[in-house]
C-alpha cells in the first residue's frame, strides 16, 4: 500500500550522520510540522539539523488528503459544545495564521494550490443539525460560511441533503509540497539527516538526541513525531490514536471540483484531484473515511473495501488506482498541544492532537514553536497563541478524558484475556494474516507475509499492551496508546520507541 501522493521518485536532500555534532537547534521529524520548523528557523540563520527514521512525510504528513481548509467537518461546533466561544475564535485564527503560511510558502516555493469550495454535508436528517451548528459555530467565530443551497445542492458532486461551505479554501499535493521545504531548507543551510532512529532525548547536562547511529547534542530540541516519543507530560493519555484510509480513482465523467466532509457517520471525505494538484495529468479522486481507534477494529481491510464499494456506487469512478491509510491523534479537548514539554527545563518542544487537520494546525505550531525559540515577546505574538497556550482545563474535557482512558483500561484487558485463551502451536497463517496467541504465559504475534512466517512479542514495549493484527497494513498495532510495528517487529510510530523482540 502506498499513497497517491507519493509515486513521484524520491530525490532526497539527505546527508550521512555525524555523530555528535552539535547544531542550536535538532528538529525529530520531517513531516510537516518538522519541516515548516526547521525551515522557518534555517530563513532566520539558525543552525539547525532534521533528523528522520524513515523519509520525508514518511507518515500522516505525506498520506492525507491535501485538504487545505478553515472550514474542518464538525470541528468547530464540537469544540463549542464544551468551551468558550473565545477559544474556538483562537483555534480559528491559529489555522488562519497556518493556512496563510501554506499559501504564502508553496507561492514561494513554486508548488502549485488550486481554490476549491470547502463543505460540511449531510447524509441524512441527522446530519442536519451538526450542519446548523457547524455554521452556527463558524459564524460565531469569524468565518465568511454560508449554507448551500437547493441548485448547489443538486450540483454536487455527492449526495446531499444540506451542507455548510466555504469558499476560497486549497488544494495541495502534500507530498510535493514536503520536498520543495526539504529543498529549501538544505539550500538555506540546513542539515538534513535521513534513515536515522531517534530513541529518546536528554535534557541534562545539554540536551542530547539519542539515535540509533550516535548522539546529536543542541541547545533546543523540536520533537515533531506525531505523537510525543518522549513520556514527559504524560500526551499519550491525552491524546487518542486514530487510523483512517483514503481510495483513489480515475474518473468517468468530470465532477464540480470541491472538497467534501460528511457531518454524520459513516465518514465521506471526498475530494477531487486536478493536474495542477496532482502527481499526474490524469483528474482522479481521492475518497477517505473508515476512521476507526488505531487497534480496535475487526478488520481494516473490510472497511476500506465497503469505502471502496461506496465510492463505485454513488460517484463516477473508474480504475481504483491507490489505496493507503494514515494515523493522526485528537486530543481530548480537541484543540492541539503546543509548546515547551513538561520537565524538559524549557529545552524541549513539541506539538500533537491535530485531529486529521495537520495542514493547517501543522504550520501553525511551527510559527509558535519558531517564535518561542526566537525568544520573541509574548506581546509581539498572535494572541492565539496565548489563548491557546493557557486555555483551562473544562469539565467536558475532564469528561472526554475519563471515556477515553476507560476505553484504553478495557482494551488492556480483552487483549490479555483474548491471548491467554489460545495457546501455542496454531496454524499457520495464511498470507497477509497474523493472530495472537501464548507461549509460557506471554503472548506471541505470529504472522505471514511475503511467503515468510515470523514469530515476535505481541507485547507492545510503551505500557504493555497486547497488539492487534492490521490486515491491512499487515502492522502489529497497539489498541491502547497505537504504537505500530511492521510484522518482523521493528517500530513504525507511536509512544513506543522501541521495537519488538522477535521470538524463535
């Protein structure tokens, strides 16, 4: 499985580590929020260096839908059913800050955006309402939506029965891009160091990144990893895992060229693909949904074959082309966690909880994040950022909190009880499959992929979690905190920051 976005070849600006230099800044990351940091700061004539395990928007950053908008779904009223309306005008203004970012920076950088209309639909009449309160809400904030009506409603290129929308909103090829602000930060004296394991970060004496190829030391660190690998401040109980997938297709016949996000379940994201934001000359769509908590699902094959099946029944599709999916977290308050990490004296940074909309929430913690750095005053900042930063913790968020860890507290359990009920010696897994069962006591992941059946520890490394075979991935993912391994047990993403202990 790979995304759409990424079948152009690969030119890495990547150059060989070298252990223990020493830079004034060391970004852990390069997907967005890494990128646009470390870019931001390399402009200003910072010394700073990137470091990633894999490549350039290795993960959610380069395999989302290219969604470039202020209007997000229900993010808004959901956020006003349990906050202050000051609050969500700040979570407004932070994306308007890092929309303007993305259009001013792919300008510069030569990476074509094309307008499109953003909206919020309903499938049925209970969608309805979340369209009202979503306009309700985006209006209170500050937002120029309005509702659609009856002849665009028609005119659509799904089926409707009311919808909320926002014109004005881009389209982008996220991956393309990731590689123009790799290019410009190695061409604006940045260090750029790909393929390397980053295992954990010091704070004391100096700051110091770990990797699997030696240390980096800095002043400051940004660690840009999606979710935090460091335990400090505890985000990953904060936070919630989500997996989602996206299809794409061909088309039949031409399709008005929006962008489209269903207010009621099951999830349709639907959006067009034109060559000017696009890998190809050929118009295609991206379809999305299948959201479901990382690890908690029967079968993620299943869901994106019914994703599948529906885009085939109601769109003018032809040739399914690619299909992938992404990880992203949403926070319990459903606004992002940016800043200085708790017990890091001031030396670590980071940013989490985007909730799927990381290419507007993504640049808007790199302004932050570049401001605090450039020891920038409080009183020269967007206000937003201090709303955000000092927002009070509310009962709905204490609430959230409680459900969610519950969840985590019952999936720790079925998963010990599930694999202590089956023994070893099991069948061999069919292709493409993997089961748990134990050994002794402890529970062992056996799967077979590409012809090869493998043994590992079906423990994940971070809290002990028993994992749960993606048949679609064909990943061991981590139902508690959605820590991820490939079948031969090596750490893909997550709070873990180790892999697994593979077993004769």
């Amino acid at each position: 499985m790979s995304s759409l976005w990424k079948q152009r070849p690969s030119e890495s600006p990547g150059i060989p580590f070298t252990p223990g230099s020493r830079h004034e800044v060391v970004v852990v990351g390069a997907g967005l929020t890494g990128l646009a940091t470390a870019y931001e700061l390399a402009r200003s004539g910072v010394d700073v260096a990137l470091v990633e395990r894999g490549g350039v928007g290795e993960l959610a950053s380069g395999s989302n839908t290219g969604k470039v908008s202020l209007l997000q779904g229900t993010t808004l009223s959901s956020l006003r059913s349990g906050h202050p309306a000051s609050l969500v005008r700040a979570y407004v203004e932070a994306n308007r800050d890092g929309f303007a970012w993305m259009t001013d920076t792919a300008d510069r950088l030569g990476v074509p955006l094309t307008s499109r209309t953003a909206y919020t639909y309903a499938q049925g009449d209970e969608g309805r309402r979340s369209v009202v309160k979503e306009y309700d809400a985006a209006r209170e904030a500050g937002l120029a939506v309005r509702l659609v009506d009856d002849a665009e409603l028609r005119e659509a290129a799904v089926p409707m029965v009311a919808a909320v929308a926002l014109d004005d909103q881009r389209a982008v090829d996220p991956m393309q891009l990731l590689a123009a602000l790799a290019g410009a930060f190695v061409a604006a004296g940045g260090t750029l160091h790909l393929g390397v394991h980053v295992r954990g970060v010091k704070v004391f004496p100096e700051p110091r990144v770990e990797t699997d190829l030696g240390p980096l030391l800095a002043s400051q660190v940004v660690v840009a990893t999606g979710i935090p690998i460091l335990d400090r401040g505890l985000y990953w109980a904060k936070v919630s895992g989500m997996r989602s997938a996206c299809v794409s297709f061909t088309l039949t016949a031409p399709l008005p060229d929006g962008m489209y996000l269903s207010a009621d379940e099951p999830t349709r994201s639907v959006r067009t693909i034109l060559p000017g934001d696009g890998p190809s000359d050929v118009a295609q769509i991206v379809v999305g949904g299948a959201g479901h908590p990382v690890g908690r699902t029967a079968s993620e094959r299943a869901m994106l074959d019914e994703l599948s099946q529906w885009a085939q029944q109601t769109l003018p599709v032809g040739e399914e082309t690619h299909r992938w999916s992404a990880q992203d977290y949403v926070s319990h308050n459903r606004i992002p966690f940016i800043g200085a990490m708790p017990r890091s004296l001031g030396r670590v940074r980071f940013a989490t909880g985007y909730a799927k909309w990381g290419l507007t929430n993504a640049p808007a913690a790199a302004l932050r994040i570049v401001s605090e750095l450039r020891g920038e005053s409080w009183r020269d900042r967007p206000r937003w950022m201090t709303q955000i930063g000092t927002r009070l913790t509310m009962p709905a968020d204490i609430a959230q909190g409680a459900v969610e860890n519950a969840k985590v507290g019952l999936a720790a359990a079925k998963g010990w009880a599930a694999a202590e009920a089956e023994a070893v010696p099991v069948p061999q897994p069919a292709e493409g499959e993997g089961v748990v069962a134990q050994r002794g006591g402890r529970p062992v992941g056996i799967s077979t992929t590409g012809g090869e059946t493998r043994a590992v520890s079906a423990v994940c490394p971070h809290l002990g979690g028993v994992l749960e075979w993606n048949d679609l991935e064909c990943t061991w993912d981590c139902p508690l905190h959605a820590s991820r391994f490939t079948a031969s047990g090596e750490r893909i993403e997550g709070p873990a920051s180790r892999g697994l202990r593979r077993v004769d």
